[in-house]
C-alpha cells in the first residue's frame, strides 16, 4: 500500500472560514482514497492549529487502518523530507507536523 499526498491551497486567512472551506472542500477527496494519506497545509497562524488537527485526528479514526497525517509549513524541502519520513513510519497516524 502507498501514501498519496494531497496537497490543500485555496484556504482563507480566518480559521474558521478556512475549516469551513476544507470540510466543504477538500474533506472529501481525504476520505474517497484507499491509500495511506498526508495532507499538506500552508503555514498558518496558531488558531488554525485546532481545527486541523481535529480534522487529522477524525479522519484517522475513520480510516483506520489506512493512516491518515498532515505536515503544514511552506518550505518544499522539509515537507517533502516529512512525507518521506512518514512512509517509512508505519505507526505513526493522527498527527500534524509543522515544518519550517
């Protein structure tokens, strides 16, 4: 089994008209895949914090045993460098990581 990332933009800059547009939007294609997951968020300001990582950690309930993680950050290298950690973490779901 492998690991998609999906990688999440559009968002606005207002936590909750962002959890709003990702449980509208992007919700959906997280829970239609069959495969490990890694959604990738920009850098935001702390009050997103909450609402993403109660998305991350749903969604990681629900898909179990598919696991389901998130890295939020704008430097390409590190997240990338993330997404490949996590697929050679096999008991790691349920988590965001920042990265910078």
């Amino acid at each position: 089994m492998g690991q998609v990332v999906l990688q999440i933009a559009g968002l606005p800059e207002s936590a909750l008209d962002a959890a709003a547009v990702f449980h509208a939007e992007w919700l959906p294609r997280a829970r239609a895949g069959k495969e490990d997951l890694v959604l990738v968020f920009p850098a935001a300001p702390y009050d997103h914090r909450g609402w993403r990582i109660a998305a991350i950690q749903d969604l990681a309930r629900e898909a179990s045993p598919r696991r389901i993680n998130a890295v939020a950050g704008d430097d390409a290298r590190a997240i990338a460098e993330t997404v490949a950690w996590l697929a050679q973490a096999p008991g790691i779901t349920g988590q965001l990581l920042a990265v910078d």
